[in-house]
C-alpha cells in the first residue's frame, strides 16, 4: 500500500498549502503578491486533480487559471495604483468571517450528515472494470457492451478513471453537447462584449 | 485617450542602441511614444576649446576623434577651412588622394550605419558583422596610407602627409571591385527581407519642407527627395571634375534614408574611378618652405563645408594672426540632423524608436564634440 | 505503477534495488540490493535517481547547446567563435556558469524581494518539467502521461507567469514593458500553437507522446506541414526567439525583464531561456519528426538526438538571420496568420481522415503530397493578405521631381577678410 | 484521502473565497476571492465524480454501455464548464475594472455607488 501512503501524504500537505495559500490571498494587503498566491492555490488545486486522476482536468486548470487567468489579473494589477497596500477591507470584515466560518461549519455537518453513494456498493463486476480496470467494448444491437478483460491484449481500453481524456471528449459531444454549444457562445460574447467595453472607452 | 495613462521612461545614457552615450527622457502611451526629451552632453569633451590652446596642424588630430567613424572627412572639412584661411594653394595629387580617401571613407561610414539599421532592428549581429567585414578592408587602405586605421590624421594644409606606398594601388583596385558586392549583399538583405520592409517602410516620415527649416543635410535630406549636395552644389576640391549621380528618394522614412546611403556608396565608387584615372604623379603637399609646419595665417574668419557622410560639415575658424586659431566652431551635421527627432518619433511604436533614431546615423562624438 | 514500469531506466533501478518477481523476472538478471519488502524505499529511490539523472542531463545538453550554439554563430558570422577553453572551446560554458556563480548578487531598493527572488525559480521548473514526458528512446522517459502534449501546452504557459513576476518585482519601468510584452505574445501564441497541434491528435488518436511517436509511420512533417510551420513560429514566439523575441529586445529594453537581475539568478534565467529552446526542439522532433523512430542501422536515443539537433540548428539559423518584428505586426500575425491557418489545417484533416479513416502508408504519401500542396497555397495567400499594407516604394521613384531648393550653385565662397578688433 | 476531507477542503475554500468577497473592497481582490469559490466547486465536483457512482451504474440489472461510462465522469466535465466560464468571467471582469478605473481612477466597490437610491 506504498502507493496510497504517498498520495495520502501528498493530499494532506497541498490540502494545508491550499487552505493556507486561499488565507494569503483574502487578507494579503499587496494586490500583485495575492494574485501570485491565487496562482499558487490554482496550482495545488491541480495537483489535487492529478491525485483524483483527473489528468486532462488538472492539466486545463493550469492551462486555464495559471497560464491565463493569473496572468490578466497580474497584468491588470499592473494597470491599477497604489498596489502594495491597496487591497482595504470594508467595515462588515467581522461579521462576513463569521458568517462564513458558520456557513462553513454547516456545509461540513450537512456533507457528514448526508449518506452518499459509495463506490463501494457497485456490484456489477462489468461497471468496476470499466471504471478503474481492463475492459472490452462489444457493440450489440445499437448498445455498447462491457465486459472485463481477463488477459492483456492490444485491444483492451483502460478505466475511464484511468484514461479519462476519452470519455471525457466522447461525453462532451454525447451526452453534454448543447452545454457545449452554450459554452461556446458564452465565450464568444464575453469576448465580444470585453472588447466592446473597451473600445467604447478609447472613443471618448 | 483617457484610458490609460503616459509612463515617462529614461532610455540612456547607458544603453545597448543609443550609438554612444545619449539620454532620452520618453514618454510612452501604452507602446506609443508621445513625448521625447533628448539630454546630450555626456560625451563632451571641449575639443572646440582644446583647438584654441593648438596649433593649426595639432588641432587636426582632434577632429579624428569628433566623429570617429568618419575622420578622414572630419580631417577633409577642417584642412579646407586651414587652407581658405591661409591662402594655401595645394598640389594636386595630395588633392586627388585626399578625395579618394574622403571617399572611402564616406563608404566605410555608411556601411556601419547600415549594418547598425539592421542591428537596431533586432538581428543578432549577422549583418552588422558582413559589412563591418567590408569596412575592414577600407581600413587596411587607410593603414598602408598613413599607418592609422581610424582616428587617421593623414590630411595636412596643402595635400596629405606621404604618398601611397605601391601596394596601395592594386589593394585599391581590389576593395573597389569587392565593395559593389558587398552593397549588392545588403541592399538584397534591406530590399527583399519581408520583415526589414514592413517594419521600415512609412515609418518616421518627415516632410522636405520641415527638414529643410530644420537645416537638415545629407542622405537624410535627399531620402525627402531634396536634391542638395555640397560636392555638386559647391564643388570643393576637384569634385567639379567629376561625374557622379546624386541618389534620390521621395519617401523620406527609415527605408529610404537607407537605401539612399547604399546607393550613395555605390556612386563613391565611381568617383574612386573616377579619382584614380585622374591623378598623376607629383608631390603629395607643397614644401615645408611654401606651407611651413607652423601655420600663422592673417586675421580673419572663414566657414568651409563639405558634404560628409552624415550631411554638411562645417568648419568655422577665426583667426588673429597666431599660430593657433582664435575660435573654432564645428557645424556638426549629427548635432543638427537631430533637431527633428521629436517630430521622427512621435507617433511611433517603441520597437521603431531606436531604428528612427539610428537612420539619422548619428555619431555622439560629434553631437557632444 | 503498470506506466512507470515500461519505463527502461526507471525499471533498471527498481529491479537492481529490489528484485521482484512480478515487473522483474523476464528481463534478465537483476542485483536485488535491498530485501522485499522495502519496495517503497525503491520505488523513492528510483524515482529520485531518475529524476536527478534527467535534470542533470538536461543541464548537460544546455551548457552543449549553448557552446554549439556560439560556435554556430561564429560559422554564421565569419568568425571563429569561442575556441580558447577546452577542445574547440567546449569548456567555454562552464567558465560562463562559473563566472556568473561569483557574481555579485544585487537586489534593487525598489524590488519585492520575494517575489523578485521567488521568478527564476518559477521560470526554471516548467522547462524541466517538460522534459519529464518527452520519450527520448525507446522507453527512456520519466513518466508517459495520457495527457501529454496537453501537458506540455500547459506547463510552458506558466513561464508567462514567471515574466510577469519578474518584470513587476524588479520594480523597474523598463522590466514592466517587457512584461507587458511578454503576456500579449505569449497569450495570443498558445491559441495557434495549441490548435496547430489538433490535426496531430487526430491523426494519432492520442495525447500521450509516446502513442504518437508510434502513431507516426510516416512523420507527421508530411502530413501536418501547416501544423508544423505554425507550431514552430508559435514555439519560437513561446520562447522568446528571433523574430519573436519581444521581451528581451536588446535594442530598446537592454535585457528586458532581466534588466536588475545579477549573479546565478540571472544565470537560471539564461539557463531556463536555452533549456525551452532545447524543450522547443524536443517537441518539435517528437511531434513533428518521428521522435526516436528511425531506421534500425542507429540506436533510437541516436535519432532523436540527431533530430533535436537538426530543428535546434533550424532555430538557431533563424534567430542569426531576421531582425525583430514590431509587437503589432507579432500579434496580427498570430491573429490574422497563424490562427487561419491552423483552421485551414483542421478542416483538411478532418476531411481526409473522414475520407480514409485507417490509411495504409501509401495512402499517406498522397495525403502528404496534397497536404503540401494546400500547405504552399494557403501560406501564399494569408501572406499576401497580411501584406497588403506594405508596398514597395520604388514605384513612383522614376519620376521623382526635386523639391525646389538650392537651384541655383552657390557662387560666393564664404571667405569673409577683415581685421580683427582686439 | 476520502470523500469527506475533500468536501472539508471544498468546502473551506469555497467559504474563504466567499469571505474574501465579503469583506475585501478592492475590486480585484473581488475577482480573485470569486475565482477561489469556482476552485471550491470544481473540487467537490470533481471529487464526487471519483468517490460516487451515479445511478446508472448502481443498477445492477443495467447493461454497462459506454453511455452509462461516461456518465460516471459528469464532474469532469462540468469542471471543464466551470473553467472555461471562470476564464470568459475573469477576461470580462477585467475589461470592466479598466473602465471603472478610468471613470473614476479607482478600483474601490466603496466609490462606485451611484446606483444607490
């Protein structure tokens, strides 16, 4: 059980640097230096996804938040005065950190409280190979058959924990497409819409 | 635009591209430039005042080191002033080889500011290196003349100080077939690399009306398709003698002012020819008993210009019947060809500011004398 | 751990450590040092051995990149290059890194010391994190990740990071125009540069880079030549190489964002610029040129090697030959160039591959001849389109008409004889 | 690592970023507590994807089709959803804190209260 020590001391460690780094970045009072942290947490996040075996979702949060999200706002940051001590708080500081530490508590109690379902309790031995082991696709009258691979062969698909990049890609264009669609006009209108604000601006 | 707001930068006076020590107070809108505010000074070195304590023929060697890549014309210019104001007749083959020094010269000074243009441009030194490469070979000549190879001091009053030695003439022959090739290597670099074209082409355009209020001179002006040369408009020397083309553009941006130079070299070569079919043998200089070494010429003041490499050259001499001369003024052509730098780089993109300012081919020995 | 085990030089180590029966028994004779049981404290050991077997390769084959680099330079430049130190000057580098390690150590007053301190760092570990999934042989690799090309795009965006960091700690004007700089090229060159590499994905199914090593049974320079030249001219943009090479623009910036670094920070920084230059290469030689595969007659880390040093010799001939481009030509080239062009390349891809889904290899020779063909058009006409704005100015030089001064010659002579007044 | 202490780390960073919100005036500092909260969302999702099995799967009598697969990775995909939302967010965001801070050269939420009634 090597393999789980280490991913358990892994988890426990980027746990405390993101719960740390999250602290810097509400109360650091150097704008640039926080959003250096927010970097920071994004970056643990995504070694808690690559512990979660979720690679192609670990690797598009670095793409995403660290090489692109990070990277506006310290430029931004660049573009606004009084950096180094600008970030103020306001006067309801108290009462917002205590309602979240309520907030928090109960989000805790209501996540003990609720019984989820456990990997556990899947018995179907076709499921469990599909999700972590070996597997053969067998096409059958329009549905997709599983069935767990005893011998290794070329033709044997790995878990869609294991491989997720796949799946995820077959269920984008499967099962998620019309979100897909709306992902994509969003994008395109914030684009637009950014650009627009700013170039209303350089008129003027 | 209120949108974002201007950030005052200060380029120099220690900076890889400023060609010397020159400050620039620039004011930038995002990459925009909006204001510049040139600062010079810092190579200041007095020569005006040192030439005042030297005699006529010691204050040649400071006029080496005024504008170091083109002493032979700095040398040319000062020894026309000595001579209009001594009344000293040269001997013609000391003229002739002066001239095809002088133009020798012009060519190994406008090779570096070409091969600059390109470093400014942002290539790692290839270029600049093939025509420093050529310009070494220009150099050589000048060792065999007179045993330096930059800060020369070969022109005295009346000629030049010794003849050339025999092997002068066939190395001679052999830069000046070479050199048309070099520019051909160049002009090819400058006229059909698709990046050196769009980044220069349109770019800090000045209007000929402008650049003559502003007394500009040289390639610079004839880039604006301002056709104003001093060997042709005021012929000194023999130039009067000779044919040659005065290259003209009349876009007058980064572009031309380039292309201008190389053609301009181009037509140098011509008048090496030109020089060489002409001369014949005879003294280089008058004897010390018509021209004595130490020179008292009579009260008076003269201005004697030339066409240098970088425009009109000028010197102003006063003098009150000593042996060194009362004041002496230099009309240093990259001093005035600067006064524009303002109306060049506003408007323009920082990559274009130090490509705008390296056109002027300017040398900071001369602006701060 | 089934990954890790394909893995030749990680499997050496673990079996000569501890000698299992499972992942060691059928390749051969193992030492077995340590008893079973300790398969943790083998599995560490290896992973560190490998991994520092790696990083000091990879700071091997820097300081030989940089001596090959200047002895190119000087071939290109008619000049010797560096040859004092060592045969043919292949110590030069080291002095270099000596020298540089004895340097003084400045940190400006106006500095964020933290984070001025904190870049280098971060500019260096996603360059040698790159490396980790290239495969430079046949099973010599650190780890075959599934997500492997994504990962590369990914980790070499955080260099950005590191500029920004950079160019704002040092608290210097000149340092925040290059990292201005550096976020506008770098942002707008990983979309062209990501998408270059989708006709790829889709010839070889999938993102791991040893799957497309295999995938290629001919190169994909044959079938993807859009895909290639973009991801080249993106990488070199990546990297901060001529023509792109914005933010150390030597001529106006001095170094750029590295203007107030001294000593071996400076020195990490130059290391991280020739290591992504020689992770660039690595890419590009897997990706594009068949990586490790080859004819039989050499060993696999041999082609490689000899790949790598072929698209590094490519880089370096165009960072010795073209200037600068200005920032606004860069970004239009990356919006209006490059962008197209990686949508042209898509679209042909997907229309062969749904034309023959499974091509034999003389199937993909046609495909490769039409793919240049469209290849060579295609850059033709977005070359003509972007350069619409620049003409020649020769046109209308024959019938220049002077402008009307100085006519006349000059006849006085500017002699002017007088008296002096005392 | 299990389902609970990932909903426990979910969940307080979720409540920092909410804190941040809360009590920060600055607005980039909004920006970024609000990109912390997305991070709190893309774990929990992510870890539930891992650590539950959706329905489809627990029917014993049901064929496992790919279908039925993919369905076990929905986290995935919604935190792919999340990221790209969080990305075209941040880039609108900023584009209004430079106008806001040409308006008023400030970036202050305190100052910008003109909608008040």
């Amino acid at each position: 059980m090597s393999g789980n020590f280490f991913i358990d001391i892994t988890f426990w460690v980027v746990s405390f640097l993101i719960i740390l780094g999250s602290f810097y970045v509400v109360t650091a009072r150097n704008i640039f230096r926080g959003a250096i942290g927010l970097s920071f947490v994004f970056i643990c996040v995504a070694i808690i996804f690559f512990l979660l075996n979720a690679e192609f979702l670990g690797v598009v949060q670095i793409l995403v938040y660290v090489g692109a999200v990070s990277v506006l706002i310290a430029f931004a940051v660049m573009f606004i005065k009084d950096v180094v001590d600008g970030s103020k708080y306001s006067k309801y500081r108290l009462l917002s950190a205590f309602l979240c530490s309520f907030l928090f508590f109960v989000l805790i109690f209501i996540s003990q409280v609720t019984e989820w379902n456990s990997m556990d309790s899947i018995e179907n031995e076709d499921a469990l190979a599909g999700l972590e082991g070996f597997y053969f696709e067998e096409s059958e009258s329009g549905s997709i058959l599983i069935k767990k691979a005893e011998v290794l062969s070329d033709g044997v698909n790995k878990g869609v924990f294991i491989n997720s990049t796949l799946s995820i890609g077959s269920s984008l264009i499967s099962n998620f497409l019309i979100p897909l669609q709306v992902i994509g006009f969003i994008l395109i209108s914030a684009l637009i819409g950014s650009l627009t604000i700013i170039r209303q601006r350089r008129k003027q | 635009m209120p949108s974002t707001q201007p950030v005052t930068v200060n380029l120099g006076p220690q900076h890889p591209s400023t060609h010397g020590v020159f400050r620039m107070r620039v004011t930038f809108d995002g990459e925009e430039i909006v204001d510049v505010e040139p600062v010079f000074g810092y190579l200041h070195r007095g020569s005006e005042k040192l030439a005042e304590e030297r005699t006529y023929t010691q204050v040649l060697t400071l006029t080496d080191r005024m504008d170091y890549v083109s002493s032979m014309l700095n040398n040319q210019s000062y020894i026309l002033a000595v001579e209009k104001l001594a009344n000293v007749e040269p001997s013609p083959r000391g003229v002739w080889l002066r001239m095809i020094a002088s133009e020798l010269q012009r060519i190994a000074s406008h090779l570096v500011a070409t091969g600059f243009l390109i470093q400014d441009l942002g290539a790692l030194g290839t270029p600049l290196i093939y025509s420093m490469r050529q310009r070494e070979y220009i150099l050589d000549l000048f060792e065999m003349l007179c045993g330096a190879r930059i800060t020369n001091s070969y022109l005295r009053p009346g000629g030049v100080y010794m003849d050339a030695p025999e092997e002068f003439w066939p190395a001679l022959d052999k830069v000046l077939l070479d050199v048309p090739h070099a520019f051909d290597e160049l002009e090819e670099l400058l006229s059909a690399n698709e990046i050196i074209k769009s980044r220069t082409i349109g770019v800090s355009i000045l209007s000929p009306e402008s650049m003559v209020n502003a007394s500009i001179t040289g390639p610079m002006l004839r880039a604006g398709g301002v056709d104003w040369d001093l060997r042709h408009r005021n012929p000194y020397d023999f130039y009067d003698q000779i044919n040659f083309h005065r290259p003209l553009h009349n876009s007058s941006d980064n572009f031309a002012r380039f292309w201008v130079r190389i053609q301009e070299a181009r037509e140098s070569v011509k008048i090496i020819r030109q020089c060489i079919d002409k001369i014949e043998p005879g003294p280089v200089r008058p004897s010390f008993d018509e021209v004595p070494r130490l020179l008292r010429p009579p009260p008076g003041d003269v201005y004697s210009a030339i066409e240098g490499s970088k425009g009109e050259l000028g010197f102003y001499l006063v003098s009150d019947g000593g042996i060194a001369p009362y004041r002496c003024h230099v009309r240093a052509s990259s001093l005035i060809n600067l006064t524009l730098l303002r109306e060049m780089l506003i408007g323009e993109l920082f990559n274009d500011l130090f490509v705008s300012f390296g056109s002027i081919d300017l040398n900071m020995g001369e602006v701060d004398r | 751990m089934d990954m890790i085990v394909e893995n030749n030089i990680f499997r050496f180590i673990y079996c000569n450590l501890v000698n299992t029966n499972e992942s060691c028994s059928d390749f051969g004779n193992f030492l077995g040092i340590l008893p079973l049981g300790f398969e943790w404290l083998a599995f560490l050991i290896s992973g560190f051995l490998l991994c520092f077997i790696y990083i000091n390769g990879i700071l091997g084959a820097v300081i030989l990149s940089i001596w090959g680099e200047r002895r190119l330079y000087g071939r290109f430049q008619n000049r010797s290059g560096p040859n004092r130190w060592g045969p043919m000057g292949v110590f030069t580098s080291t002095a270099d890194a000596i020298k540089v390690m004895f340097k003084e150590d400045v940190v400006p007053v106006d500095a964020d010391k933290f984070l001025f301190n904190l870049a280098p760092v971060l500019m260096v570990f996603p360059v040698f994190m790159v490396f980790s999934v290239i495969p430079v042989g046949i099973g010599t690799f650190v780890v075959d990740l599934n997500v492997g090309l994504l990962f590369i795009l990914a980790v070499t965006s955080l260099s950005g990071l590191a500029v920004v960091i950079a160019s704002w700690a040092s608290g210097n004007r000149i340092s925040i125009f290059s990292g201005l700089r550096a976020v506008a090229v770098l942002i707008s060159y990983e979309i062209p540069m990501a998408l270059s590499l989708v006709g790829v994905l889709m010839l070889s199914g999938t993102l791991s880079l040893n799957g497309i090593v295999e995938a290629q049974k001919i190169p994909f320079i044959l079938l993807q030549p859009l895909g290639f030249v973009v991801f080249f001219l993106a990488s070199l943009a990546e990297i901060n190489r001529t023509p792109f090479d914005l933010t150390e623009a030597e001529s106006e910036l001095g170094a750029g964002y590295l203007n107030d670094y001294s000593s071996m920070k400076f020195g990490i920084f130059f290391l991280a610029e020739f290591a992504a230059t020689i992770g660039a290469s690595a890419v590009i030689a897997t990706v594009f040129l068949a990586g490790w595969k080859g004819p039989e007659i050499l060993p696999s880390h041999i082609w490689f090697g000899i790949k790598l040093i072929l698209v590094l010799g490519l880089i370096v001939w165009v960072r010795m030959s073209w200037p600068r481009m200005r920032i606004d030509q860069i970004l239009h080239l990356a919006w209006k160039g490059l962008f197209e062009l990686t949508l042209i390349n898509i679209i042909v891809t997907t229309i062969m591959i749904s034309i023959k889904p499974d091509p034999s290899v003389n199937e993909m020779w046609i495909m490769a001849i039409i793919n240049w063909v469209i290849c060579i058009f295609s850059l033709i006409i977005v070359s003509k389109f972007l350069n619409r704005s620049v003409k020649d100015n020769f046109s209308n030089l024959k019938n220049t008409t002077p402008y009307p001064v100085g006519t006349e010659k000059i006849k006085s002579s500017f002699i002017n004889k007088k008296e002096m007044v005392n | 690592m299990t389902l609970d202490s990932l909903l426990i780390l979910s969940a307080a960073v979720f409540c920092i970023g909410l804190y941040g919100i809360l009590s920060k005036t600055n607005i980039v500092s909004t920006i970024m507590s609000i990109e912390l909260m997305f991070n709190g969302i893309i774990i929990a999702a992510v870890s539930f994807s891992r650590f539950t099995p959706s329905a489809l799967l627990m029917n014993n009598s049901f064929d496992v089709s790919s279908f039925a697969l993919n369905t076990a990775l929905s986290g995935h995909v919604f935190g792919v959803f999340i990221i790209s939302i969080a990305a075209a967010e941040s880039a609108l965001a900023l584009a209004l804190v430079f106008v806001m801070f040409n308006k008023k050269s400030s970036v202050d939420i305190v100052d910008f209260n003109e909608l008040k009634g």
